[in-house]
C-alpha cells in the first residue's frame, strides 16, 4: 500500500488513507455533475484529490473523518501533485487498519511531554505564578494529552501543542542562562500560558482540528488565557493590580505581536518580547520541518509554506 510522501506525477497506487476532508461540488459543465473535493491523508502527509463518479449512494456514504480505501492515480495540476480518485469504498474489519495508523504525533510520547511540562511548573519559585500557571492548566490538563497547536499552521498534529510548549520550555531555559535579565520564572509561566486556552478555542479529534468552538471563534484562546488569569487571581486571593498579574496578562496578550496577527498589545517587556521571538522561531522551524519530512526525498522543493510568506524550501543535497 502507498503511503502519500511515496507518490511521484503518473503513479498509479492503492492504499488505505484518511479521509481528512470532503466537500461536494459541481462541475461547470451542462448540466453540471456532483463531485468530491476531498483530502485525503496519511501519516506521512495530505494531497488534495477529486472523485469524479459520484453517485447518491456515495454523498450518503463518505464523511470526514472515514478511513478509506483508494485506487488512484497522481497527476500534477497546477504545478501541485493531485489524486484522481478511480475507486473508493469505506474500509472493513478485514482490511485489518485504525485511525490512529493514519494521524501524525508528535516525536514525543504525550505522557512524557506532560511529565516535562509538569516538572518545569514545579521549578517555577514565586508561589503566586506558580499558582496562577497550576490554576490556567488544570482547566486543559487532560486536553493537552492529545491536541494540536493549530489546525494548519504549525504542531497541527496529535499532542502538538504540548510538544511545542516543551520545545518552546526549552529555548526559554537557554535564553535565561545567556540573558540574566530575563526572569525566568516569568519566561517559564509565559511559554505554559500562552497557547493554554487552545484546546477550548478548537474541536479536535486524535489531533485533527475539524472546527472552531463558538468561544474561539468569538473570543479567540489570547483573551480566554488572560481571562484565565484574571480568574485565577480572583480565586487565589491574589491582587489583580499587582505586577505580577500583570506581567503574565500582557505575555498571553502579546505574544503575537501585532493586531493582524491577533495582539491587542505589543510586547512592551524583556519576557513579552523574548516570548514573542521563542514562539515564532518554534513555529516557523516547525513549519519547515513539517514541510521537509512530508515532501518527497525525490522533490527538491517543498510545497510553498504560508507561515513563511508562502515561501518554498529548498532541500540542500550536503
């Protein structure tokens, strides 16, 4: 069976894939005809492809989320590899597969990241921040066992937004033994917290995001964490004027920088502005790590990549 990363222009192949997700079209022709637009997914990587040969019985068949077996050949359109879907039915007990064979994980085991997350929170010195942070994840704790740290972006894969706090955790650490100034204990809170609200912002399952929660889509996981705080400090006796609080309302607020990015504030102190940097470095290595293990060995570029300006990478043969 062929894996996605395996198919080159011309191929033809059969394989078992998930379906990540499926949309029903019309041609332009007359009188226009009903077909998929579908992405199909393994865990080496996604390709967009179209089913031509739809029939009723198909629209009431296939959903998002379906495990599939395919018959297909790949073609290029549009300077971009594409399925033409030939055959397609839904996968059965002898097929002998399960979802978790086609979703892609992070290259940590969850309960070790958690394990990783928990002891840094463990380490953090002043009792009210460490209080504070305990607080924001208890409300995810279980969440953050499993999901992404963003639908497309970046970490967009099972217990990814765990993984990219621990990555995160760890330039943090680095850059408090190079930069004295930082505080660490801030710069600690700053990385646990900032993405803290994700899971409440997205629906996701076996980390694929399928949707926004009406929270994320009204509120959005920047206000959600600080109001997170907010809620902490209320609960936990602790002044809600004090610096402390403050600081760690304005990490979340701006970590992302700018207002088109989603910031009511930008970074205005030494942590805000190392957090700032540490997320986006993270983020973008991600995105070009991503891109690089599911292109083809055989590709010299990989797909333009949005989080970088919908630039491509060139893969270097040293």
């Amino acid at each position: 069976m062929t894996q996605i990363k395996q198919l080159a222009p011309q191929d033809e192949f059969v394989g078992f894939y998930l379906l990540r997700e499926l949309a029903i079209k019309q041609t332009n022709g007359t009188p226009p005809k009903d077909y998929f637009d579908l992405v199909l997914g393994d865990s080496s990587g996604q390709l967009s492809a179209k089913y031509w040969d739809v029939s009723t019985t198909d629209k009431e068949t296939f959903f998002p989320m379906a495990l599939v077996k395919v018959r297909g050949i790949a073609h290029t359109y549009r300077e971009k590899l594409q399925i033409k879907v030939t055959k397609i039915r839904l996968v059965n007990d002898e097929d002998g597969v399960a979802l978790t064979d086609f979703i892609r994980s992070a290259p940590i085991r969850p309960v070790d990241l958690i394990h990783t997350i928990k002891g840094v929170m463990a380490s953090i010195t002043d009792p009210e921040i460490a209080s504070i942070v305990s607080f924001c994840v208890s409300k995810v704790e279980e969440k953050l066992m499993h999901y992404p740290a963003a639908k497309t972006h970046h970490h967009a894969y099972f217990a990814g937004l765990a993984y990219h706090m621990v990555r995160m955790l760890e330039i943090g650490d680095f850059l408090c033994k190079q930069r004295p100034f930082l505080n660490p204990d801030l710069m600690k809170a700053g990385i646990i917290l900032h993405d803290i609200a994700k899971p409440e912002e997205m629906v996701s399952q076996l980390g694929i995001v399928s949707e926004y929660s009406v929270q994320g889509k009204l509120i959005g996981h920047i206000s959600m964490a600080s109001n997170w705080i907010t809620e902490a400090a209320i609960r936990l006796d602790i002044d809600l004027n004090s610096e402390k609080v403050l600081a760690l309302q304005h990490l979340v607020l701006s970590h992302h920088n700018l207002g088109e990015w989603g910031s009511p504030v930008q970074p205005q102190t030494a942590e805000a502005v190392a957090l700032h940097h540490i997320d986006a470095m993270d983020a973008k290595l991600q995105m070009v790590e991503d891109a690089l293990d599911t292109t083809p060995e055989t590709e010299e570029w990989t797909p333009f990549i949005r989080g970088l300006e919908n630039k491509a990478v060139y893969r270097l043969k040293i």
